[in-house]
C-alpha cells in the first residue's frame, strides 16, 4: 500500500488555492489547506466592495478541489523541526511538505494618526468596515484616499463615479508603475470622475486627524473620511518561527522557490522572495507562483530536481469605475511600455480578467496541472541573477 504524503498549504488566497488545487494530481497526496476565513476573498475586487457593487467574495468550493482539507483558523507558528504548525485554537497539524503563501496585508502606518484615524484596504474585514462608515457618511462629505497605485486609483474612481467628493494624495507620482501616456489617460478619466489628484512631492502625507489629512507643503484637507492604500506588508510568521526572510518578511527562497533553510517549505504569491529578488505582489504573479510551488513539492516527492521559476508579467490592469478602464501592456521584465488598452474596451478586459482568474482556480480544481504559464518567460530575471552570481565573492570550501 503506497504511504500518503501530507502537504499543508497555509493561506487561502489566488497562490494558496491554485497550489492546493495542483497538488491533487497524485492520489498519494493529502492536502490540507488553512485559513483564517471560510470564503475565498477575491481581492482584485475590494474597491468594488469599498463602492457597494460587488462582496468580494467566493465560496472555497467553487474554487478549490473537493479532496481538499479546509481548516478554519491561523496558524500561530511553523516548527520546521518537528514538521508542524500551531493553530491559534490551540491544535497543531504535521506535514511533510508545507507551501507558505501567507500573502500581504496592510503596511504598518508610520504616519501619525493614520492607524486611528484612517481605514486600510488589504484584508476584506478592513473593507467590510470601511463599507459602513461610507454607507453612514453624507455623500457629500469630502473622503481622502492616500496612495496612488492600483488600489488607490480604483478606489477613489469606484468612489467618485458613485458621487462621492474624492481627494486622491499620491505622496509623489501618479500610478508610479505606468508608462508615462497611460498615466496621463487614467488622470484624465480620474479628472472627469471629479477627483482631485494631488501629486508631486509636496503631495506626501504626514498626519492624519479624525476630520483632516495634514500634508508636507503645510496644507490640511478636510476628510470626513480617510483610506489607506499607500503600501503593503507581509504576516511575521517566517520570521517569528525562526525562518530567514528578506528585510520586508518574505520568506527567502531559492529559484525553486523552496526555503533556504528546508527543502520541504516552499514558498508562493506575496510572501515569497526568490533568490531575494521577488515579483511584485500581484494576482498575476501569484497563480503561476503558486502552481510553481506546488510542481515543485511534487517533484520532491517523485525524487526530481524542482525546476527553476521562470515568470514574466505582461502588464497592469486598472478599473476606472464601472464604465472604463486600463491595460497597461508591459514588457516580460515587467516594465510598463506605450502600449495600452483604455476606455470602455479598458473596462471590458479588466473585468475579463477578474473572471478568469476565478475561473483559473476553478479549473485547475477540475483539472489539476491544466494550466500552464510557459509563454511568460522573463529572459531578462535569469541574465541578472547570473550577472549578480558572477560578481559575488568566491567562497572557500573547507577541508575535508
């Protein structure tokens, strides 16, 4: 009789479940999924949920394969010796592989005021709350969104096309990931939203108070309501079981995305930094990092050597309200180019895109190893990291 393998998957998130989803290609696996929620969260959309036109949210079973353990709960702490995790109920659950893919959440705010007095956007329960201050907020009461990348601009276009004053503070350019024309077409349609942009570097907040948002040129903007979307962090739980990260947290991995301090933890989406050069924190960059981790624990078990990542981004989807958006094309290196798709078209794709990305994880669940992201390949990741291998210090072995 063959001897199953146990994998634990922590985090239930796009990297989370399209690893849980790809481990059940062999019967011999058990995969046990943990998370603190018992639905998936579809964050791509938590602007939506912000503005009141979707939940965000999707059932674990629409998305994740039927043979699939789903524990409800937070794991606490990982003990890589004893190839365990503790729960924050008080149990603990044994592995022989672990996938780390605990995600990002909300930066730590420096700014003061910003915890007291401003609603963050990353987790779903952050959004849920920030949905009902709104909800019992005059629609004319001004709101400041602070933060000018994906999160920020959606929100303050979703917020603004519902009738909402916005003020979006960008702490310096506008959409820094754009080509500069893209950036120009999303502050056009932000413009005919009604929203005030503020950048440039007098446009960097350094207070927040329960009415007002106090910025470095002096000024204090009135601010019924203020959101959060400037940065994101990582949970400590590497670091606080004894794992060595990157100076953000990420778990610090190999190109096969296995940790550099055991062979049966590997990493996936946000929370991993391979060869210390990590992707950036996308959905784009999760499924494909996530179904990498899972082949590679798969690989381990059938006695292979785990293939290096090989992942190029192809651009950046923006929603600008319910009737237009952005793709912004970009280059394998993940470098934003002229090209983009914007306007109703614009739209269309985004919310395109949001689809298939449940339906990804969906259809690996039916079909497990099914997708594939071989045609997006960054030549230019492997040509640095051999120029960076070549420029360390050679190292002495020691003697037998």
């Amino acid at each position: 009789m063959t001897e199953s393998t146990d994998v634990v998957v922590i985090g239930g998130g796009y990297a989370g479940v399209m690893a849980a989803n790809r481990l059940t290609q062999r019967d011999d696996v058990t995969v046990t999924l943990i998370n603190p929620r018992p639905t998936f969260v579809d964050r791509v959309r938590l602007h939506q949920l912000a503005g009141g036109s979707h939940d965000a949210v999707v059932a674990y079973r629409t998305v994740l394969a039927d043979s699939i353990g789903l524990v409800v709960d937070t794991v606490t702490r990982i003990d890589a010796a004893e190839r365990s995790v503790t729960l924050a109920t008080g149990g603990t659950v044994g592995y022989d592989y672990l996938i780390y893919a605990v995600g990002s959440g909300s930066a730590d705010p420096r700014v003061p005021g910003s915890a007291e007095f401003s609603h963050p956007m990353a987790e779903l329960e952050e959004v849920q709350r920030l949905r009902q201050v709104l909800d019992a907020t005059p629609a004319t009461a001004p709101v400041t969104v602070v933060g000018a990348g994906p999160t920020g601009i959606e929100t303050a276009a979703e917020l603004a096309e519902a009738g909402r004053t916005v003020t979006l503070v960008c702490g310096g350019v506008l959409g820094p990931y754009l080509h500069p024309r893209g950036r120009r077409s999303v502050a056009r349609r932000l413009a005919g939203l009604g929203v005030t942009v503020l950048d440039g570097p007098d446009a960097r907040v350094t207070a927040v108070t329960r009415d007002a948002v106090r910025l470095s040129d002096g000024r204090e903007l009135p601010s019924r309501v203020t959101i959060w979307t400037a940065g994101f962090g990582v949970p400590d739980l590497a670091a606080r079981s004894g794992l060595t990260t990157d100076a953000v947290g990420r778990l610090l991995t190999d190109e096969t995305l296995t940790s550099v301090d055991d062979p049966r933890i590997v990493a996936a989406g946000d929370s991993a930094a391979p060869s210390d050069l990590p992707f950036r924190m996308s959905c784009q960059a999760a499924q494909p990092l996530g179904a990498h981790a899972a082949d590679t624990v798969l690989s381990r078990i059938t006695g292979e050597r785990p293939a290096p990542i090989e992942l190029g981004l192809v651009g950046q989807c923006l929603s600008l309200g319910r009737r237009a958006g952005m793709f912004q094309f970009a280059h394998r290196d993940d470098t934003a180019m002229w090209l983009r798709l914007g306007g109703r078209p614009g739209a269309k794709l985004k919310e395109l895109v949001c689809r298939s990305i449940v339906k990804q994880l969906a259809d690996e669940a039916r079909k497990p190893g099914s997708l594939n992201w071989s045609w997006a390949k960054d030549d230019k990741r492997r040509q640095l990291l051999e120029a960076r291998n070549c420029a360390a210090p050679a190292t002495v072995e020691p003697a037998p």
